[in-house]
C-alpha cells in the first residue's frame, strides 16, 4: 500500500470521505510538482510532505491543514506560483503554503537577516491564520528528525534555530510533547557528546531506583483506592534536555536531579484533583511553599495542573502532578487539542483566546519593531517559558515573564501607560521601577501627562512589547527634538540674510528637497538637527536661483578664501561644506579619532576629539556641538603629541628618531626631561596620516630596548 492510502486510511477516522479525496488530490500535486527532486537521503522528495501531512494527523488537524503540509514546499522549490495554488485548491490553503514559504525572491546581506525576514512574514501569516505555525512546527519536526543527512554545521545551525524559537512556541501553544521533542532532537544535534553521556546516565538511574520507584507507586495508587477516588498513577520520565538545562542553570550535579521521583496522577474531573491533593498530602508531608495551583491560575500557554512536591519514603522529594484527563491532552497538545476550525460553532475557548491575544501581541511587536532582526529578538525575549502572576488595583489577574518590572507590567496594561509612566506602588508601597515582580503582588502604576520613557528602562525590563515601545517612543523623541533643533539652526542662519523660512518660497523648497532626495521639510530639518547637513549650506541652497552644483561650488569657494593658505588641499569633514574649518591643538584630533565640530563666532567650526576635556561645560549644548565623521578620501599630515618613557641607554634619543623616520613620520618638536637617574620623559610633537598610521608608529617605537610607557598626549 502506497504512503498517501496509508494516510488517507488514519484520516477514515475522522474526516469526511470528500476531504480526504482533497487531501489526496493536494498529494499527487504536491508529487507531480517535486519529481525528480530527492531529499539528502537520496528518498524522493515528496516523502518528506507525506510525512509532515502524517504528524499533523496525529494531532487530527482538518483537511486545509493537511493539503497545505502536503503542499508546502510547492511555492518555495518548484516556481509553481500562488495564484496557480489558490486556483486548484482555493485560497486558504494558498494562504496557508505562502505563509510557510521562505522568501526566496530576496537577497540578504547575511543568513541572520534571511532567517529574521522570513520569521516575520510566517508571524504575519500566522496572526491571520494560526494553522500557518502548525504546518511550519511540523514541517520542522520531521526536518529534526531527518537531520543525520545534513552536513554538521548546518544541522547545528538548525538545531539552534529549533531550540530558540520553535521549541519556545510549541511550549507557547501549550503543545509540550512536541516542544519536549524538538528540545531533545536539538540538544542531540547540538551537542551530541553530552547528550549520549545524560542518556547513559539515565538508563543507569533507571535501573537502580525501580524498586523504590515500584513501592512509591503502590502506595500512592493504594491511598487512592482508600479514599474511594478514581486516578491513574504513572511515573514521569525528565527529558535529556530539561536534565541538562537544570544542570546548567541550577548548577547541580546529576544525581540531585534525578534523586527526585516524577509522578502523574489522571483523574476524571476538576474536584477529584483537590481530593486528591488532600489524600496525598495526608499520605506524605509537603514541602513548604512547593504547592502550585496552575488549575485555577492556568499558565499563559492554557496548561492546567495542581503541583506538589511531597517527602516520600526514606525523605526522598516527590514531585506530583495532579491533572483531568482532558489537562492532559491540553497539556501534550495544546492548540491542536481542540482544533478551532473542528468546531461547526465559533466559540472560542480559554486556550484559543489567549492564543488569539498572544499573535496580537505579535503583530503589535512587529508594528513598532525598526528591523526584522530586532522583531525577532522582541519574540524571542516573549518566549520565556515561566510566568509571574500578579494583581492590578482592581483585581485583575497580569501574566508576565519571569524577572519582569513595574515598568513591563505598565506596557502589558496598555501602551499609554508605559510610556507615561514615572513611579509605581507594590503592595501600596512606593518601590523603584527596577524592581523584579513576584506573584501575588498588586501593582499600581502612577503615571503624568507628558512624562516620556526613559532610555535607563531598556537596561531592566523584559517583556517585548516594553522593549519595542521604549524604542519606537524614544526614536520619535529623538526625530521631534532633531526637527525642532533642525528648524531653529536654519532660522538663525536665514536671519543673518535677513529672511525666514516662512518667506521662502514652496517651489524653492520643493526644488531643494529634491536635490537632497528627501520627502518632506521635515526630513531635511532633523538632517541639520542631527549634524548631517550644515545649516549654512542648506540656507544658501534655499536663497539660490542657481544650480546645486554651483552653490556648491560658490560655498567652498568661500570656505577655501577664509582658509588660511596650505599647501595641501581642503580638508574633508563630512557636513561641514561652507564652513571655515581648524583643528583643536588642545587635543589633535587625528583621523579615525571619534570628531565633533564646536562652532564659534570668528572662527568657524574647531574640530576636537569627542572626550576632549575642554568641551565639557559646552557638551549638553547642541546648537554649538555637532557630531562629524572624517570623509573617506581625507588625505595630509596631523600633528599628534606623544609622551615615551624611556630607561637611560647611550644612542636611545637617535633610536627613537631613526624609528620615527623609518616609520614614515616627521618629527615637528622634541624635549627631553630627566624625572630621575634612571628614566627619561621624551616629549614628541609628530606628523601622521590617520590612527592607523600611529598605531605602525607606536609598535615600531615599542619594539626599542628600553622603552617603559608611551602615551598619547590629550586633554
């Protein structure tokens, strides 16, 4: 019997006879489309398809979903385009492939930016139809489980992926056997050494503790029977990975960690599981403070659980999980246990409608986001596997991440909030906005009209969305302030020509706008703001009749007779066009050295290096300091003061000249001071061509016998 008949005799069991016709039609498509193609293994492509279609029927997802696993490479590796898709098989399981498909079309700059992109488009996807992360963690699946055919580096660069964002949200979606198994497949690929050693480990502990583990079974089933409750007990497996991770975190060796004995029990419904709570806990002592109700409180993925750890036989701990039969498949299956679109009514359970809130909460990271890169990094940090409870003034019941802040819970209430936010009460006391949450905590956030997020925030808060929105708000911040700045640099300017920018005409303005390639005067205003355009230049362009290059040529024309004369050239400084140009002698700025302009009446622009001294009490203001880069074509000599000390040597001073010399450096000034009979401090003044000039110069001058210090000379 051939693989699709297989298939489609699983699919009897719950899918009507004409949806699975469609799904075998979605087959021999999806096997007309990939012939001739082979997977690494040397298999005919199309089982790989075949075999994503099979995971998702475990999970008894519908038809479209099966057609789209059937068809999700069809896109990507075979030109078929969508259109050809939604025409054979409608548009949504068009929509569903499309939504998995890479975006192969483009070019990236690196495979970090490829992955990001192509994340992005299937969270998009994804918050239209969730089915679209379904087919994809399938998709994945049966990648990990296939991934002995691939070279190691890229099974590890998978595996990666898998482990920081595929695990995380199939844990997300509640679906923890699958998350469990992309979690061991990964820590196998990645690092195979110690998987092989925890497995060992493992099956080493298995066969010690059986007697222990049989007697502490019976005599949990036997408790139940005593107090007349219906469950089932079932010892409970860690997995490697889970092993390996408390390992790392906890820093514990092996044995603490498998010294405690995992229990389930499965009851038929919610008030068994508290009875049951009671007979276990009068069968073995509780730890203090161990108990977890997840059934009233569930976790933000929909599971729902009671968690004990008890003091067992011989005071080994216990762990036990109480839970109903249909916990347990919400538990194992999450989002699929319930399949939205099996339901003929559209009502949304629990764990649906927080599925629903968490994509919002995604679509919402991807709206403020600058770059898919930084979106992936918000999703990533909203992965977090623990949650911490807490309670708004109202009594309103906040899911967060674990280590969250006040400032985190203001942006989960709303994003107003957090960004008006100035100070927070725990517990009705006044508390820092840095402090992490704990569960059971009510929150009040105090907030002010026109107060602004604070860059300080970024280095402590958690969430995405609190991450995102700071961001974005202070990128705002930050255009409003250049514009505003931008605007009174140019007024100041056009006043000396006795105009305003009111009087110039839009035309003129049009014109220029288009000369610089910029969309709006805004743009061009917060370019002066920010120190990319000097204001002096884009006056002159703005009163100007003439062409661009003209005025160009008129402004440095200008600058150059201002100039006092050198042999050399005009020095390049990017944006300081029009601008009578000198270099500090209090620091010698040099290029390659971090430069600002500090513009004075007189004397133009003095170039100085970014930490020089001398501008401390002027460096809050920005009308008078600008931030310039060195242009890339600049070319001549720069003065640059250096201090040697030096052990007293006979024919040291004519080493270190001849060094100088060799080096390809001239040496303007030297003076010698004896500090003691043994050293001798050389104060140099010498002419380089950029830093990396007197790096060469400083290794040559270190290679000398004798040489203790060299430092540069700046205040």
């Amino acid at each position: 019997m051939s693989g699709i008949e297989v298939l489609a005799d699983r699919l009897e069991s719950y899918l009507e006879p004409e949806q699975i016709n469609q799904v075998r039609r979605a087959y021999f498509y999806a096997e007309q489309a990939h012939d001739g193609q082979t997977r690494r293994s040397g298999e005919p492509y199309v089982t790989h398809p075949l075999a994503v279609a099979g995971i998702l029927a475990d999970m008894r997802l519908d038809h479209q979903s099966l057609m789209a696993a059937m068809l999700h490479d069809v896109i990507e590796d075979t030109g078929i385009p969508k259109e050809a898709l939604a025409a054979q098989f409608g548009e949504t399981v068009a929509d569903l492939v499309d939504g998995v498909s890479k975006l192969t079309q483009m070019k990236f700059e690196s495979k970090a930016e490829a992955q990001a992109e192509n994340f992005q488009k299937m969270a998009l996807a994804m918050a239209q139809d969730i089915r679209v992360i379904l087919v994809k963690l399938a998709d994945r699946l049966h990648n990990m489980r296939t991934l002995g055919a691939l070279r190691p580096e890229k099974s590890r660069r998978i595996s990666r992926e898998t482990l920081e964002i595929y695990a995380p949200i199939a844990n997300r979606l509640g679906m923890h056997s699958l998350s469990t198994e992309f979690e061991d497949l990964g820590f196998k690929a990645m690092y195979p050494m110690r998987s092989r050693m925890i497995a060992q480990a493992v099956r080493d502990a298995r066969g010690n503790r059986k007697e222990l583990l049989n007697q502490i079974l019976e005599s949990l089933q036997a408790c139940l029977e005593r107090a007349g409750l219906p469950g089932t007990v079932v010892g409970r497996e860690k997995h490697l990975y889970s092993i390996y991770e408390k390992m790392r975190e906890k820093r514990r060796a092996f044995n603490e960690i498998m010294d405690v004995y995992a229990f389930r029990i499965i009851v038929d419904k919610v008030d068994t599981c508290y009875r049951v709570l009671g007979a276990v806990h009068g069968l073995y002592k509780p730890f203090p403070g161990r108990f977890k109700d997840y059934i009233a409180i569930p976790k933000a993925n929909g599971y729902q659980s009671l968690h004990t750890t008890l003091f067992g036989l011989h005071g080994v701990p216990i762990e036990i999980q109480i839970r109903t039969e249909e916990m347990e498949e919400m538990a194992n299956n999450g989002i699929a246990a319930h399949w939205l679109y099996k339901s003929k009514d559209d009502v949304l359970n629990d764990q649906h409608a927080r599925t629903r809130q968490w994509l919002k909460g995604v679509l919402e990271l991807q709206q403020s986001a600058g770059s898919s890169l930084e979106f992936i990094e918000n999703v990533k940090i909203d992965l977090f596997p623990d949650e911490v409870y807490v309670f708004t003034p109202k009594g309103r019941i906040m899911e967060l991440p674990k280590g969250s802040t006040p400032v985190d819970f203001a942006y989960a209430v709303h994003t107003d909030v957090g960004n008006s936010c100035i100070a927070c009460r725990i517990n009705r006391r006044l508390a820092p906005l840095s402090e992490p949450l704990e569960s059971g905590q009510t929150v009040e956030i105090i907030t002010a009209p026109g107060a602004r997020p604070n860059p300080a925030w970024l280095s402590f808060v958690t969430t995405g969305k609190a991450r995102s929105n700071i961001r974005h708000a202070l990128k705002h911040q930050r255009q409003s302030e250049a514009i505003a700045l931008g605007e009174r640099l140019l007024e100041k300017v056009l006043v000396s020509f006795e105009t305003s920018l009111e009087q110039i005409p839009e035309q003129r303005i049009q014109r220029v706008l288009r000369d610089y390639d910029m969309a709006t005067l805004e743009d061009l205003l917060a370019d002066i703001g920010l120190g990319n355009r000097m204001a002096y230049v884009t006056a002159r362009r703005l009163l100007s009749n003439d062409a661009p290059a003209e005025v160009e040529a008129s402004v440095r024309s200008e600058a150059t007779a201002q100039q006092p004369s050198s042999e050399e050239a005009p020095l390049a400084i990017r944006g300081t066009e029009g601008m009578v140009v000198s270099f500090a002698r209090c620091c010698n700025p040099i290029p390659g050295d971090p430069i600002v302009g500090f513009i004075t009446s007189g004397k133009g622009m003095v170039i100085h290096q970014e930490t020089c001294s001398n501008l401390a009490e002027h460096r809050g203001n920005s009308e008078q300091i600008l931030h310039l880069t060195w242009d890339k074509n600049v070319s001549g000599e720069f003065t640059v003061e250096l201090r040697v000390e030096l052990e007293h040597q006979r024919g040291i001073i004519a080493q270190l000249a001849t060094s100088i010399t060799v080096a390809d450096a001239s040496i303007d000034k030297i003076s010698v001071d004896e500090r003691d009979g043994k050293i001798s401090v050389v104060q140099l003044a010498l002419r380089v061509r950029g830093r990396l000039h007197l790096s060469q110069l400083i290794k040559r001058i270190r290679a000398l016998q004798g040489v203790v210090r060299i430092t540069r000379l700046k205040n």
